[in-house]
C-alpha cells in the first residue's frame, strides 16, 4: 500500500479498496518515507535498528569497562 501511495493512489482510494484504517496506512506511509541522516537515506525503520543496536552498544561497553 505504501508503494501504491507513493506512485500516487490517494489514502482515500486504498482505505476504500484494502479496508485498513486510514490511520494505519498514515503510520505505514511514515514508517517508509526516508528522512536524510549525514547525507544518507534512512527511513525510520533504519533508524529505530540503529537505536537498538546504539544501546545495545553502550551497555556492552559499559561492562567492558567495569571490568578492565
């Protein structure tokens, strides 16, 4: 639905075809459109990993140094 919004369908025309809630496919259409980061495309999916894995990170990090 997101591709078929982005070649320009209307949030109107899918919710009448598809039946999802038209909040759904504005959380969808969110969660794709990339946003540019230092000159990289991400879109917010990307940056949620990346916040996962940045935390994962600092607490791996944070016991290599209590133990050294």
């Amino acid at each position: 639905m997101v591709k078929l919004h982005q070649e320009g369908r209307s949030l109107k025309s899918l919710v009448e075809e598809f039946d999802p809630l038209k909040d759904s496919i504005a959380i969808w259409l969110k969660q794709a459109t990339p946003i540019m980061i230092k000159g990289q495309s991400k879109t917010l999916k990307d940056v949620k990993q990346l916040d996962k894995r940045l935390a994962i990170l600092e607490e791996e990090n944070k016991i290599l140094s209590r133990i050294a």
